[in-house]
C-alpha cells in the first residue's frame, strides 16, 4: 500500500531552528531516506520549493493566467513530500514518527489512491 | 529469428529449474539468483536473434554457473574458493550439446523453491516479489511494473528479501514434515496475493505488465501438480480458475465493475468454470476441508447458476456457515450476510453484521458501511442507504470501487 507522508511548515518554524538544528535535521533525514531506500519501501522523497517560487495558473476562456504564490494563503504549507510502499499503515505510521520533523511538528499521511479493483 | 514471447515463456519455465540445479550444487541461494538472473537476460538479448539453443536448460545453467563463478572468485573468502575447486570438475550439463545427452533434472526443485521464497522470515510483500522473481522468472523491471514503484525501489526489496533468507540460513530443502503443513499455508496465502493483485481493472490489455494473475495460476498449477492429494492446492487453484472466469463479464468497456449479480453470464469463461468445479469436486470428495475449498465450493455455487436468480443461496449460505467455523474473521462474515439477506432478507443480515462495528480486525471498514448500504437499500431505508454508501466511498482507496459506491449513492438520490 502507497502513503504519502506530507510535512508542513510555516516561517515561525523555520525561524526558530539554528543553522545547527538544520544541519542535523537534514543529516537524520537522510540517514532514514537510505534506511528506507535499502528496505525497498522507498518511492520518492521530494522537497518543494519555496513559497516564493510557488506560481497558479488558472484559465479563464481559454486565456491562461498565470499568478505568484502559493493556492491558499495560510501560514502553513507544503515543504516536502514522501512516498513509500509498505505493508500496513501501522508502518507508514512507524516510518512518520521516526522522522525528525515529528518532534518538532506534524507530519501527514495520507493513503494514495489506486486502480486495482475488487469484487463488487 | 524467434518471437521474444516463444524466449520469454521458455525462459519462465527454465528459471526456476535452472536456479535450483545452482543452487544444489553451489548453495548460496541469494548468489545464485543473481546469476541466473543475469543468465535469462543474457537469453533474453541472445537468444531472439540466434534461436533457442539445443539444450535451452544446459546453456542457462553454464551461462549461470560462469556468472556465479567469476562472481564467488572475486570474493576474498578462502572457504569459498575451496568449495567451487571441489565443484569445478563435476560437469551437470552434456558437453556434447546434444539435449538426449543431458539426463532428464531428477527434482522439480519448484516446490522447494517456494518454500525458500515464502519463508517466514520475509513480509508478505517479500515473499511475493521473491517467488515472481526466483520462481516466476520475471525481471525486477517487470515486478517493478506490476507493484507501481520504481524498478530501484524493487530491487532494493528483493535484494533485502535475498539477505533476510541468507541470515535466516534457510537451507534448500523442503521443510521438516512437522513444518510443511503451515509452511505450505504461507505458500499458497502468497499465491493467493498473486491472484488478488493482478486482478485489476483495465479496459484493454497493457502488454508491457506482467499479468500477475495468469502466473498465479500457472504457478497454483504446478504446485497442484506436485502435490496432487492436497486438498487445499486443488481449492486455491479452483478458486482461481472460478473467480479468473468471470473476468470478461467484471469490467464495462470504460472501466467501471460490474457487480456479480449484473455480470452478463454469457460472458463467463466456460472451460475454466468446467475445469474450477471439477477440481474442487474431487477435492471435496477426497481430503480434509479447509477455507480455499470451501471458498472454491462458494464460487462452483455462483458459477453453476446460469443466472443470478438462478442462484442456490441456501447452499452459498450453509458454505459461509462452514467456513466461519472453520476460518472465522470479519470479511468472512461480512460475506456471509451478503447470503443471509438473500435467504432470510435484509433485517437479518443488518442483524448479521451489527456487530462487526466494533471489530478491530476489520481493516477495510468502508466495505462494512458499503455492506451496510446494499441491505438498507434492499429493506427500502434509502436515506440511510444512500449515507452508508457515501461513508463507504469516502473510506476506500480503490478508485473503481470509489466510483462504483458513488454511483450507487447517486442511484438513491
């Protein structure tokens, strides 16, 4: 089963960790990407620029208009995304609570849609 | 030049023959595989364009043992340099290259294979990509493919599936007798996966995915073989081939299901029904029941009946009795109460199923409000039933299931 993980964050975060907080917190995330990668539960680990470089794109009788910043104006949005492949979400649960951002905000797990059918 | 499917379907049935003449001579299960892995790619890009060889088997296995060797040799282990000196003069291929002089393989090693790959040692998940890998002979592209992740993602879980065996220091023998029976469950709960996972919608066949299915069958098949007396082998395959026959009638021409009772039956695969009922017959008439006969005897039920009124609810029903005695757990009851509205009408299935709310083994609740949703409805309670059809279609992750419970929210709106 496919979960996405999602972590948010807001500027008041961001400010708050020291250049060592960060430094330690990108070492311990990698060091779980590759734990993860080895076990083959890994699909992909994304980080998302910026808000600034966020852009909508909306299309009004069929002209394209194109605006900056991201969708929603809150203090929160997305950083990065995880995707992983696991046997139950006890582990994609698992796998949210060792990441280091857990301690110090929420991360986000949602299930990911899929095509396979079943007897109806 | 031969067509790449001729290869690949003899590649299929060599692989595992292959990997276990490897690996009862050199040992090191995980080694081995890579190496016959290396060898059908080898075969892969050769053998389109040369023609199969004489001795297809006798060429994997040199091709193989080369591979396995260069790679051994490169280790600095002294233990295993002495082992392959002792192997290297023992030829197991004819050297003449003709295939009558190649004594016939004294094992079907498919069965022993299994059991390494399903060893409990490995999540399910382990368990099935290593049997489609060492057993079915897939490639990791096409395990890849079929599971929707990258081929890397795959190979790591294989690799990992490889080295968990190796610290397990399974041995290449089948299980001590006292094991075989649970062991031989683990097998056939992995071909059952198989089936399951490759039952997916499509609207038109995708060549380029493995149809993990088909394999599933072919694979319950040779099992089945093997193992001619067991009952639960004849009633997993049964399954299979019963279920496997509604599949021309489960899909519209635009993906969407078609339940059981609005199949067209006309569709349904005749001879895999004929073959399925025959199947789970003598196996009913012969061994100790266990849950796949009595599902395989549940869909004999279904598939006998011509059309959906023509259906022996009664017989279904004494069965799901059966089977919950026997294998009791929550979908086996939600099941059951699909049956009991039939025969005794919606109130008493509702009944049935009150008191699965509670149930922490149901780890598919949107199935109990979709259940749910069906027996209000057939009781005339369209309000409620349209509710329990919404909370089912918001809970699911399964897109054509999602689609199908809107559309039956819609219907009473």
């Amino acid at each position: 089963m496919k979960y996405m993980l999602l972590i948010y964050g807001n500027e008041a975060l961001w400010s708050s960790f020291s250049q060592e907080d960060f430094q330690r917190t990108i070492a311990e995330t990698d060091a779980q990407l590759t734990e993860l990668a080895k076990s083959g539960e890994l699909v992909g680990a994304y980080g998302v620029g910026d808000q600034v470089l966020a852009k909508q794109v909306h299309v009004d009788n069929g002209v394209p208009a194109v605006t900056d910043g991201p969708y929603i104006e809150t203090k929160e949005y997305l950083g990065s995304f995880t995707i992983v492949d696991v046997d139950s979400l006890d582990r994609a649960l698992e796998i949210a609570a060792q990441n280091p951002f857990a301690k110090v905000g929420q991360v986000e797990v949602r299930p990911l849609m899929h095509e396979a059918a079943v007897d109806v | 030049m031969i067509g790449d499917r001729r290869v690949e379907d003899r590649l299929r049935e060599l692989a595992p023959q292959v990997l276990g003449a490897l690996v009862r001579r050199f040992g090191h299960f995980d080694a081995c595989e890579d190496a016959v892995q290396e060898a059908l790619l080898a075969a892969t890009t050769q053998w389109p364009e040369q023609g199969l060889p004489t001795n297809p088997r006798g060429w994997l296995i040199t091709v193989a043992s080369r591979r396995l060797t260069d790679q051994l040799r490169s280790d600095s282990a002294r233990r295993r340099r002495e082992d392959l000196d002792a192997e290297r003069d023992v030829p197991f291929t004819s050297t003449t290259g003709d295939p009558a002089d190649d004594p016939a393989p004294s094992h079907d090693d498919t069965l022993t294979l299994l059991f390494l790959c399903c060893h409990p040692a490995l999540s399910a998940a382990s368990q099935l990509a290593l049997t489609l890998r060492a057993v079915g002979g897939l490639t990791t592209a096409e395990i890849a493919t079929a599971f929707l992740v990258p081929e890397a993602t795959m190979g790591q879980r294989i690799s990992r599936a490889k080295q968990s065996i190796k610290a397990a220091a399974a041995p290449f023998t089948l299980p001590p007798e006292d094991e075989r029976e649970e062991r031989l469950r683990v097998v056939l709960h992995v071909l059952y996966l198989m089936f399951n996972e490759g039952y997916t919608t499509s609207s038109g066949p995708d060549l380029q995915r493995a149809d993990l299915t088909a394999e599933a069958i072919r694979l319950a098949r040779q099992v089945h073989r093997l193992l001619p007396g067991n009952g639960e082998v004849a009633g997993l395959l049964a399954l299979m081939l019963l279920t496997d026959a509604h599949r021309p009638a489960r899909t519209r021409a635009d993906g969407s299901l078609v339940p059981l009772a609005e199949q067209d039956r006309t569709l349904w695969d005749a001879a895999l029904t004929a073959e399925g009922v025959a199947l789970i017959t003598a196996a009913l008439a012969s061994a100790p029941l266990g849950p796949y006969q009595v599902q395989a005897a549940i869909a004999a039920v279904h598939n006998e009946a011509a059309a959906a009124d023509d259906t022996d609810w009664r017989q279904i029903l004494a069965l799901y009795d059966l089977l919950e005695r026997i294998a009791p757990n929550p979908m086996v009851a939600l099941s059951r109460a699909v049956a009991v509205a039939e025969v005794h009408g919606p109130h008493a299935a509702l009944e049935a199923i009150a008191h699965l709310d509670g149930d922490e083994r149901l780890n598919a609740h949107h199935r109990l409000d979709a259940a749910r949703g069906h027996f209000l409805e057939m009781a005339g309670e369209l309000a409620a039933a349209r509710d329990a059809f919404r909370r089912a279609a918001r809970r699911t992750t399964s897109i054509p299931e999602q689609r199908y419970l809107d559309s039956r929210a819609a219907r009473l709106s």
